[in-house]
C-alpha cells in the first residue's frame, strides 16, 4: 500500500507560564498564533496553536500550557527536539537575534550537512532552526521577523528511544524510509511530502526513561488528506496489532491516536477543515474560541484562564 502520509502535520508539547510560551513562540520565533482554544480534555487549559499565515499543516506547534507544571525530564521514549526550517544564509541573523533576547543554551553546528542554531524554550524544551530549502510554499506570517528570514515551518523531529526496530518498523508501515545517518542519528523520510517531513531516531539503550512536563512534547501528529486517508491507515494499523482510537473531532481537523513501541505517542491527523472554519482569516487566533461541549463552561473559562499578553 501506497500511504499518503504528507508528513508532520503538528508537534504538541506542555508548557508551564501562558505569557511565556505565547511570548517566545510569536515574538522570538516570529510565529503566527492561528488558534485560541482550551485542551479537549481538561477546559481550564489553553491550547494554543502556532504556524504560519494560515495555520497550515506541516508549520503548526500546539500547546497546552498547564499552569506551574513541573519540569519534564529528558530521556527515552520521547520527542527530544523540534526543528524548524528556515531560509538559506539566515542563522546569523537568527544567532544574533536570539543571542539578543538572552534565549538559553544557544549554540551553532551542522545536521545533516545543514547548518543549525540549537537552544532552549522557556521549560527547557529543545529547539532548532535549520537552513533548508524547498519550503516556500507556505503562507509566511510577517510578524515580528520579515520574510527573508521567517521561520518557513517544521523541519524534523528528533526522537530518543531504547531500541530501533519496533518504531522503525512503524515508521516505515506510515510510509516513511531510512534515507541517511549522522552521528548515530538515523534518518527516516515520506515521499512526496509537505517538506515537513524528516523523523530522526537516536538510539540510547542505556538512557532511562523520560517523565513528561512542563517542555515535554506530548504527541507527534502525521498529515494525511482526509477522512478516506485516515480511516485506511487506521484499518491497517490495527490490523498490524496496535492499538488505536476511533476518530475524533478536534474542530480544525479529525485525528486518531496510538501510542508507538518505542513510547511516544502519535496522531494522525487530516488537513481540514482548517482554522478558519470559525474565525475570520486576518483574525485567526485573537478571540478565544470553545470546542462546542464547552461552549457553555466560557463565562467561567474567560474568568479563570490567565489574561493573554500580546
């Protein structure tokens, strides 16, 4: 079977301060916030997504930032770094600007042959911008960083596990292949995806576990086309003996969820209906928006929710 896996469609981590996370994703990266709403689960929590102009799959981080949520720590089976692409000859604009707002653990080498800026989030969350090309066909958001050296979207995800084989093996059942190794970094790509598409694996079998916090990334979530896409991967993920839930409405888009062999949970998720299904396009992520079954919970949630800074 030919999958139609587009690649990344979202990271989704955990924060600990609102304003923080809000303040480094759309002033120090530049992002565009394209939704203001509350964790399915539990209310009371923002979830805030991040992309360019128009919220596309493949630029998106989400978040849920959980107020005074201890520190994730680092270890096996988790996403250990995002990465973003952006444009050829920008990282020393990036260096400076960065180096500038005193963004921690700052520093510069070569992934892949590519050159990169590593440094820390606000919760210590590991992030990366990487010069690549081949990712101007996204809606660049012209905030608070021009065009030239705008963030153009996700590049990669780095995930540390205790073994190789049973996640490869799901990686390569989604569709993706091992193209190249650097360093002991084994990299896995899909065909004739968005651009956002590289899945990074290293393999550290004498690293304890991860515990998940604030800076955690809570799930890595795959773009496929649509309803039809979805429900055919789930048929053949289940009949390949993993477990998997039913689909479900995330308002801006249906997903499924499984939890991969070596420990991180995965989602797949479709491109549509998109982020202006309920919110004017120039507008996207200024109003705060409720999943229906909380609609009647805003009163309370836009009195107890922390007041966004922008």
């Amino acid at each position: 079977m030919t999958h139609p896996i587009q690649g990344i469609h979202h990271v989704t981590s955990m924060a600990s301060d609102a304003n923080a996370n809000n303040a480094f994703f759309t002033r120090t990266l530049g992002l565009r916030r394209v939704k203001m709403t509350v964790n399915f689960d539990v209310p009371e929590v923002y979830h805030f997504y991040f992309g360019d102009r128009a919220g596309s799959p493949g630029t998106l981080i989400t978040y849920f930032p959980f107020p005074d949520m201890a520190r994730g720590k680092r270890g096996t089976g988790e996403t250990d770094l995002v990465a973003f692409s952006v444009p050829a000859g920008s990282l020393d604009f990036w260096q400076e600007r960065l180096a500038g707002l005193n963004v921690a653990e700052l520093a510069r080498d070569e992934s892949f042959g590519q050159a990169r800026a590593t440094f820390e989030g606000p919760d210590g969350e590991r992030v990366a911008l990487i010069e690549a090309d081949g990712r101007d066909g996204w809606q660049l958001w012209e905030g608070e960083v021009d065009a030239a050296h705008a963030v153009r979207g996700v590049h990669c995800v780095l995930l540390r596990l205790a073994e190789e084989g049973p996640t490869a093996d799901l990686l390569q059942l989604l569709g993706y292949r091992p193209v190249a190794s650097d360093g002991g970094v084994k990299r896995f790509a899909v065909d004739g995806g968005s651009g956002a598409g590289f899945v990074d694996l290293v393999i550290e079998p004498e690293t304890g576990a991860a515990e998940q916090g604030a800076g955690s990334v809570h799930h890595v979530a795959f773009a496929v086309a649509d309803d039809e896409a979805e429900l055919a991967i789930r048929r053949e993920l289940l009949d390949a003996g993993h477990a998997v839930t039913k689909v479900i409405d995330r308002d801006y888009f249906h997903s499924i969820y499984f939890r991969s062999p070596g420990g991180v949970l995965f989602e797949i998720a479709t491109n549509g209906p998109g982020f202006a299904r309920d919110e004017d396009a120039d507008h996207l992520g200024e109003a705060l928006k409720l999943p229906s079954q909380h609609e009647h919970l805003r009163e309370r949630l836009e009195s107890s929710l922390v007041p966004i800074v922008d």
